[in-house]
C-alpha cells in the first residue's frame, strides 16, 4: 500500500509541475493573443472594446492570480475559453479527443506487434542472415522522421498503388496510413530494448538449465525469456506514449485529421494559450497515468520485486520486535528484580 501511496504521490507531483512549467512558458510568449485575433483594423473594434474583451477572458488580472484561477478551473473541468473562437475549451478537447485517442491505441499496438516481430526474428531467427537484416531495422526507423513516412505512404500505397484511398475514404481505411505512419518510430527503439534484454536474459544461469533439459526453442523463448525480458520492454512503452502524442500532432497534420494534433497546430497559429495549455495538461495526465500503471504493474508481473517487498516488510517487522523486546527488558527487567527483593 506505501508503494501505491508513494507512487499515486509522485505522479501527483509531475502533474502540478509540468502544469506549472507550461503555464509559466506560454505567458512567458511574446505577442498579445487577444490583440492578435481582434486588434486586426477589418474588425473596426475600438480599443475600450478590445479592453472589454479582455476583461471577459480575465487577461487583465495580474499573473499570479490568472495561475490560481486557472488551477481552479482545471480542478473542476472547466478549461476557459478559446481566444480564437470563442468557444468553451472543453467542449474543443471533447470533439477533438476521441480520433485522436483511436489513433494513438492502434498506432501503440501496431508498435508492440512490430516489436516483438523483429525482436524476436532478430534473436531467434532460422538464418544468421535474417537475424542481421532484423537487428537492422530499428536503427533504419528510429531514422525516419515522421512526417516523411507519412508522406512517403501516401505517395507510394496511395498514389502510385491505389491500394489505400487518402481521398474519400471510410473511417477505416481512413486509419490505415496514419497508424502505419504513427507505429513505425515508436516500434524501432521498443525492438532495440525488447532485443538488448532477450540477450542479456539468454545468458542466465537459469535459461542454460532449462535448455539443458531438452527445452524447446518456442518453450525457452515463450515461457522463460520473453517473461522475464518483458519489463524493460514495458518501462519504454510507459515512456514513449509521450512520443505518441507528439507523433499524432505531425501525423494528423499530415493527413489532415481532425483531432488534438490539429487543433494543437491551429492554436499554435493563433496563440490560442487556453487551448494549448489545456492540450499540455491532458497529454500530460496521460503520460502519468500510462507510467504509473506500468509502476503499479511491476510487482504483479515480476514475482522478485514482491519478494524483495516482503522481504523489506518482514525485515523491518523484525527490527521492530527486536526493539520492543529490548525496550521490555531494559524496563522490564529491574521491575522483575523489585519485586523479589531486589534493588533497582
């Protein structure tokens, strides 16, 4: 329970840090949004208007108490109000959330079927010279930048094959290349840290026993060295949803998706700071949430780490018996002696 407590705690710590940063940085930007999107002189707005509008947004009010109100308002799910639009920023991440979200599931499981493929092609491969061309793939896609696989997608299984509508297309094949586009840079550094704990794991003591009792491949691979290369390979994917979410702003730009990544990259251009604030604090809150379930997730899948926390609990369980017990018979033992006559 300390573990979970200790772990809920931490996470809580990067929410309100990062959500500081981030507010401290987009004031910091140059440039007056509400100036920007209504100073322009085809509005014919006079300046007590723009000051009114002003008031409205409660960007009139010094730093410190825009920070606090702010904090509130997220605290309650309230988000403000888009200077561009004029719409209620919640509103906004609700409509733009759920492709997005889509998106970024698939593309995270495409990236692990990618992985363990070639991780274990790489490892366990029928031919030397398959396991070389494998463990060459992921240095070649941790190379290529987003934004050119998605390019080179559409170019090749679109318009040169015909295989894949970017045009006209249903929902589903409408997710195709964008999740391709999205999977191939988070499966390349998932591979090298899958491969690099297959190896080390092969060389333990323990897979050399196994084998020596006529294990098969499959059986050593599956229920020996895969479970316990596993963890590694987990701690990654917790870090690299961050990734995905930066890999969905490029991706939907490029296949003019509606989501957060486009509207991201609209209020970039409008600098729109309640909805780039609002987009930082939830890709955030699901950056911790994913990282603290594969925290939580530790000691259910690695039998050693639940016995290293007993053996710590048992231990400190010990120490303190240890200490009542000499406690007892420093005050206890003068008391015995009083009583049979004795002096303290």
């Amino acid at each position: 329970m300390s573990y979970v407590l200790r772990r809920v705690g931490q996470a809580v710590l990067v929410l309100v840090l990062a959500y500081t940063a981030a507010y401290l940085l987009l004031a910091a930007l140059p440039g007056d949004a509400v100036l920007a999107r209504y100073g322009s002189p085809e509005l014919g707005l006079t300046p007590d208007q723009i000051e009114a509008i002003r008031q409205s947004l409660g960007a009139d009010q010094p730093l410190i108490v825009q920070y606090v109100r702010s904090i509130a308002g997220f605290l309650t799910g309230d988000f403000g109000y888009s200077v561009a639009s004029g719409a209620a920023v919640s509103d906004l991440i609700v409509t733009a959330l759920p492709p997005t979200l889509t998106l970024a599931v698939l593309g995270l499981a495409l990236a692990v079927v990618l992985a363990v493929t070639i991780a274990f092609t790489a490892t366990y491969g029928g031919g030397r010279w398959l396991r070389r061309v494998f463990r060459g793939i992921p240095p070649l896609f941790v190379s290529l930048p987003v934004f050119w696989i998605g390019i080179i997608l559409i170019q090749v299984f679109s318009f040169r094959l015909g295989l894949v509508p970017v045009i006209g297309a249903n929902p589903a094949q409408a997710l195709i290349l964008p999740v391709i586009t999205l999977a191939i840079p988070i499966a390349a550094p998932l591979a090298q840290v899958l491969m690099r704990s297959i190896d080390e794991v092969r060389e333990q003591p323990f897979v050399t026993v196994v084998r020596a009792r006529g294990a098969s491949t499959s059986w050593l691979l599956w229920r020996n060295v895969a479970r316990n290369a596993v963890l590694p390979t987990l701690t990654m994917a917790g870090l690299l949803f961050g990734e995905l979410v930066g890999g969905a702003v490029v991706t939907e730009t490029v296949f003019a998706r509606a989501g957060i990544g486009q509207l991201t990259a609209q209020a970039v251009a409008d600098r729109d700071t309640p909805v780039l604030l609002a987009v930082v604090v939830i890709s955030t809150v699901a950056f911790v949430a994913i990282n603290l379930i594969v925290d939580l997730l530790y000691p259910v899948l690695d039998a050693r780490l639940r016995t290293a926390a007993s053996a710590r609990r048992g231990a400190t369980d010990a120490t303190e018996r240890a200490v009542d017990e000499l406690v007892d018979a420093e005050v206890g033992g003068p008391t015995r002696d009083m009583s049979r006559g004795g002096t303290a």
